[in-house]
C-alpha cells in the first residue's frame, strides 16, 4: 500500500511537500505519479517519474512550480508544492506503475488515500 501524508491549507504562494511512504513492496522498480482530483473535475496526471530512466514530466499547469523526487532507500516518494495558487486546491493522490514508462491511471497498480491540500488566504 501507499499511504500520504502532507496535505493542509495554505496561503497563495506558500509551499508544501507531500510525502508517500510504500509498505509490502518496493517502490524502486515503479513509476512513480502524483495525480489531483479537483472539485467537480476528473482526476489529472500533474507529475511523473518513469523506471528505470527515472526521467520526470510535469503538467503544463504546475510545470516549473512542482518537482517530483523518490528515495528509495526510505521506500518513498514526494511532491514539492511551490508557488501555490487557488487553483491547486485539489485532492492529491500518489500512486505506483510497475515497470513504467508512463504514469496512465488506467495503468497505477498502488494508489495512496489521497491528501486534501486548499490554497486560500
């Protein structure tokens, strides 16, 4: 299982980091994904890190604002939040591809609880 940890409210411009710590297997030879479902909207793919190359790609919507990073010797994952706007309010969710090149959803064999984050002042 993944399990998040993280979330909160914060002001526009602040910062968060979300953390998802795998428990059962190991993370290493996953793709690794953050996904954000925002209210009323389907949930989006906003940052992945493929296996084995480990290359990252972001969501035009959040590029240059959020980085994506794993750890494997904590079996772990984690999205770095900066510049936060209102419209990142969403609920984020993590999630684990085997072996993949992508993070497609459809794809995601582990996915966390998800972590409620609202950007408001």
């Amino acid at each position: 299982q993944l399990v998040e940890s993280g979330g909160g409210l914060v002001e526009p411009g602040g910062s968060l980091r979300l953390s998802c710590a795998a428990s059962g297997f190991t993370l290493e030879r996953y793709a690794i994904g953050w996904f954000r479902q925002a209210p009323g909207k389907g949930r989006e793919e906003i940052a992945c890190m493929n296996y084995p190359d480990s290359d990252t790609k972001y969501a035009d919507s959040v590029n240059g604002r959020f980085t994506i990073s794993r750890d494997n010797s904590k079996n772990a994952e984690y999205l770095q939040m900066d510049n936060l706007m209102p419209e990142d309010t969403a609920v984020y969710y993590c999630g684990a591809v085997w072996r993949g090149l992508a993070c497609v959803s459809a794809s995601v064999n582990y996915w966390g609880q998800g972590s409620l984050v609202i950007v408001s002042s």
